[in-house]
C-alpha cells in the first residue's frame, strides 16, 4: 500500500544523489532497498537483545535443567533426574501450593477491592474528589514492594505493630501477622494486594468508562438498579476487561517474591515460600543450577497453561461490545 | 441530536427518582472510598511520621502520625553512617541508563515495525510479541550464567545491559507510530527528505506521547526492581536502594527502624516526583501495556 504511493513520489522527485551502485539509485527498487535496510538496522538493537537475554535465556532455561551445575565445573547430564528430584522434594512442592493458594486469594481480593472502589469512584459527581480517591489508590503502586514490605512488617509486628496496637484498643488481638503458620500467608496477600490493587482500579476504571452509557440508561428505564444492573448489564460489559485482569493478574501472582522475602523469609516454618523463592534459593544461594532452572520451567509453563485456560474458557463468559 | 435530546430527556424525567434512593446511598459511597483511602495512605503516612521520631522512641506506642517534634537527625543518620548516597547514585545510574536505552531502541524498532516494509517483517514482529509473555524467572538463571561469563557480575552493568531493550516499549512504539497518518511521509518526500530525516524530524516528535508513556512506566518499574539486583549485585557498595534498604533492615537490627524509614522516603521522592510530572502518561501507559515492575 504505502509502496505504490512511494513510487509517485519517487519518480516525480528530482534525483538529489550520486549514485553510488543499487543503494542510493533513484528509482522504486533503490527507495524499497533503502527502507529495507534501514528497518533491519532499527529493528537490530532490540532483535539482538531479546534474542541473548529473552528467547534464547528461555530455551538454555530448558536445556540447563537437564543438567547438574554449579557454574564452575563441568555440566553433569541427569537427563530427567532434577524433575524426578522436583516431584520428591516437599519442600518445593509445598511452595507450588503455597503459591497456588496465594493467588486465589490475592487476585479474588484485587478484583473484588478494586472493582468496588472503580464503581464507587466512577458514581461521584465531584472531579475534586474523583482525583483525590485515584491518587491514593493508586500511589502504592509506585513503591518498591521490597521498600514498603519493610514498613508493612513493622506495622503488621505481633508485639509493637500500630495495626495490633488499634486493633487491642476495640479488643481485638494480639493477631500474630506474621507469627503464625495461618496467619502469615493471609498478611502477605494483604501487603500485595495493597500494592497491587490501584493497578486493576485504573483498568476497571477504564473498562466502566467505555461502557455505552445509552445502555445502562436504557436499564435504569427497564427498572435495573443496583444489584441487578451490575450483575446483568455492567459486569458482562465489562468481562474483556475481567479477561485481561484475570490474565495479568495470574502472571504477576504467581511470581510473588519480595512480599514473602522481605516480611517473613517463607515462615513461619514453610508457610509463606513461594515457588519463585525456593527457585531463588536452589539457583543462588545453592548455586544448583539445574534443579533452579527445572523448577523455572515448570513455572513458566504453569504460566501458559493457566493463560490458555484463561482464553479458551474465555468465549463462554466473555461479551464483546 | 435526537439521541441527544431523548437522552436528556430520560435523565430528567430519571432525577428526582434518583435524588431520592440514591441521596443517602453516595454519603455512604464516600465514607468506604474515604476509609479506603486511609488504609492506602496510611503506611506511606506511617514512614513520614516514623521517620521523623528519634530512634529511641520509634517503637513506642500509640504513633504518632502528626510529628509535633520533628527529629531530622535520622535524615543525617542514613547518609552519615548507611551508605544511602550510594544506593541513590547506583539506582540513578541503572536507571537512567535503562530508560534512555530503551527509548533509542524501542523508538527504532516500534518505527521500523509500523512504517518500513522489509522481508520478515511480521515473523520478526510476531517473535517480539511472543516474548512478551516470558516471566523474568525463566530468563533469570541463564542471564546470570552469561553475566557471570562475561566476568559482569557484582557490576551495576549487569543490570544495564540485560534490559537496554523491550519487547513491551517496542510493541507500544509501533501502536503510537501507526496512528500517526502516513500523508506525511508523502509530502516529505516530495519535498526530498531522505528516510532517516522522515524518522528523526516528523514521526519521533509526533510519538512524543509514548515516548513519555515508555519512560515513565520504565523508570518506576527499574528505580523499584528488587529480584535482579538481588540476585546480581553482591557487595553493598554496588547495591540499589531497594536491596539496599532491605540489607539495612537486618543490618540495623530492629533498633531504629526510624532511620530504615528515613531511608525508604527518600527512596520515594524521585517516584512521587515523576508521578506528579506524569501521571497523565503512566495512566495512560498502564491502560495500554498492563505490565509492572
């Protein structure tokens, strides 16, 4: 499309340069060459980067863990021994439920949260106020989820925390946040979801201001109202966006990492390890390479099922506009 | 202008139905979104006020979240005794570095992309988007070996060099280079510009938009990267602010955390800044990509 409109223009142009063979020839091949070439090297910096650090990282990913390693000697083929070692390791397996359990509750309460402060925001008439509520559930998600974890530890402290501090003075507690095996991983879904919950409200926020407003006055018309206009009307008009949050919402969950890092180091005992974490011990701290790289790929591919999940089951509930 | 007036219609005839039910219903719609509000500002509060107390007396209870007596001698602490200075210069550096090199090459790539035809260029394109999916922890253990081998390690390059380019900035690049109209080009040319000219003078100043969009999203999520640093940095001189404030942590024993916290504040400042710089755009940004640091 944009050739045949390059060669009006090329042929009417007077010549400008010297010909120095194909490269610089005036004509519709020299002009298609030139743009050729100067897409291959634009594009070159970014092809070359994800090639050594994405794509090819992700299949030496694979190849490592076949692998026994250390970084210093020699690779060690074990064929399929660091999976079996995976499926025998309760640790490592307990960190996959962990994890899973970790992300059914963080993202049921993003979305809830979120979606409840969208619909509340979105109903006032005050631009002032509007603002006032978007800048404070939004600036959690501009700290670093390591830096803040550090103040959330000392707030959530069993014994000179302010959370327990108020809430012993409507008699309630001491809650152990972080001291107790069911506790702890409750806290960590908190702290998370604090961060994380302005990002799905500017998503929603989004979704609700594209919904065709004839429609929902239409509704208000037919007598829909709260409730049931939410449950009929808004909630599948807004399912592409419930999809996308789904999506990234699982992806992100599943990483969780600084949380548990920094407020509770995966205690107490195993309660709070994540899959990420047991992956960043076993590759660093143990320098096992291969047993690290097989528990990141079965991760990852955690990750695609789950998406694909996501996307199949998607055209069953998901209503485009 | 019919759907118009039947609309304003509707809302009239709608009001004082409305005004009635829903009066009573928006005072209780503020008051949860102002108690939301409270639970998300209070530990930002929180690190403010603790912050300012002595050490002897940030453990003491009740808080005090107005500092009536301000103690800015923490704020000296930090730099004084904790090499903070040297976690902020080294998160400076990374960072900055990052965000210029992923303009240059996201604005290179996303421009050839959506505007140069060349053979490949949808299979490229596709390869690049594929990526976009990859978790960094399938990436992670192969880039620390090749950073390793490269004799990187412990460098504040080994955090640079990874990540001078994105699959993510490219694909958003190429969707602000395509709703700029070709018409243009046309025109440049005839007037003989040549390709780089059209590039660097017409398209890369219209796309200023998300170039600012891709510079903000990627300064808040490597200035708040944890799990690289973590993992590549080893010696505290090398460290950026969120490693290092969370080796300050265990360093300072629970002592002081007013002073951890003083850190941690000023670990905020440049964010807050450039989210009040640009706010519009990381919205923007957020709405588009959905992807976080």
């Amino acid at each position: 499309m944009a050739t045949t409109t390059s060669v009006s223009t090329a042929t009417i142009r007077s010549p400008r340069r010297g010909s120095i063979g194909w490269f610089t020839e005036q004509s519709l091949h020299g002009m298609a060459r030139r743009r050729a070439l100067l897409g291959y090297l634009f594009i070159l910096p970014t092809m070359l980067s994800i090639l050594l650090f994405t794509a090819g990282p992700v299949i030496a990913s694979f190849g490592l863990s076949f692998f026994q390693w250390n970084v210093i000697d020699d690779p060690v083929w074990l064929g399929l021994d660091n999976y079996r070692q995976l499926v025998n390791d309760e640790r490592a397996l307990q960190s996959f439920v962990t994890t899973a359990k970790f992300v059914v509750l963080a993202l049921s309460l993003q979305i809830v949260v979120s979606l409840l402060l969208a619909l509340g925001v979105q109903s006032l008439k005050s631009n002032g106020l509007r603002f006032f509520f978007r800048t404070a559930f939004f600036l959690p998600l501009l700290t670093s989820a390591a830096s803040i974890s550090i103040v959330l530890a000392y707030m959530f402290n069993q014994d000179f925390g302010v959370i327990n501090y108020y809430l012993g003075k409507i008699g309630i507690g001491p809650v152990p946040w972080l001291n107790s095996a069911g506790w702890a991983l409750i806290t960590i879904v908190l702290a998370y979801v604090w961060q994380q919950v302005g990002f799905t409200f500017i998503v929603f926020t989004g979704g609700l201001a594209g919904i065709n407003k004839e429609i929902l006055e239409a509704a208000d018309l037919d007598g829909a109202t709260g409730f049931r206009r939410l449950w009929d009307i808004t909630l599948p008009m807004l399912s592409p966006t419930l999809l996308f949050v789904g999506v990234t919402g699982v992806i992100a969950a599943l990483q969780v990492f600084s949380e548990p890092f920094v407020m509770t180091n995966g205690g107490p005992g195993d309660a709070t390890r994540t899959v990420v974490m047991v992956l960043y011990e076993s590759a660093f701290s143990f320098l096992m390479i291969g047993y690290g790289s097989a528990i990141a790929v079965v991760l990852f591919t955690f990750i695609l099922i789950v998406t694909a999940i996501q996307f199949r089951l998607s055209h069953r509930w998901v209503f485009y506009q | 202008m019919a759907s118009l007036t039947t609309a304003s219609a509707r809302s009239v005839v709608s009001e004082p139905h409305h005004r009635r039910r829903f009066g009573f219903g928006k005072i209780v719609t503020v008051l949860l979104l102002a108690a939301a509000s409270v639970v998300m500002l209070a530990p930002i509060v929180y690190t403010i006020s603790t912050s300012l107390r002595s050490p002897m007396e940030s453990f003491t209870l009740p808080p005090k979240w107005i500092p009536t007596d301000p103690n800015w001698e923490n704020y000296r602490t930090v730099f004084d005794t904790v090499p903070l200075k040297q976690f902020f210069l080294n998160s400076t550096v990374v960072t900055f570095c990052i965000v210029i090199g992923q303009l240059i090459t996201a604005a290179l790539a996303g421009y050839a992309f959506a505007r140069l035809e060349f053979p490949g260029r949808s299979i490229l394109f596709w390869l690049v988007l594929s990526t976009l999916m990859i978790p960094l922890q399938a990436t992670i253990i192969p880039v620390f070996v090749l950073i390793s081998k490269w004799h990187l390690s412990d460098t504040l390059a080994s955090l640079i060099l990874p990540a001078l380019a994105s699959a993510f900035g490219t694909f958003l690049m190429r969707q602000y280079f395509l709703q700029i109209p070709s018409d243009f080009e046309e025109a440049a040319l005839l007037d003989g510009a040549s390709q780089w000219e059209i590039f660097r003078s017409i398209y890369l100043p219209l796309a200023k938009g998300g170039l600012a969009v891709l510079a903000i999203l990627t300064f808040n999520g490597y200035w708040n990267e944890f799990l690289r640093p973590l993992i590549f940095l080893s010696s505290q001189e090398k460290f950026t602010l969120p490693v290092g404030l969370v080796s300050l942590q265990g360093y300072m024993g629970t002592g002081s955390i007013s002073v951890v916290l003083a850190g941690v504040l000023v670990s905020l400042i440049p964010v807050l800044i450039i989210y009040l710089i640009g706010q519009r755009y990381l919205v923007e940004g957020l709405m588009v990509g959905g992807l976080k640091g």
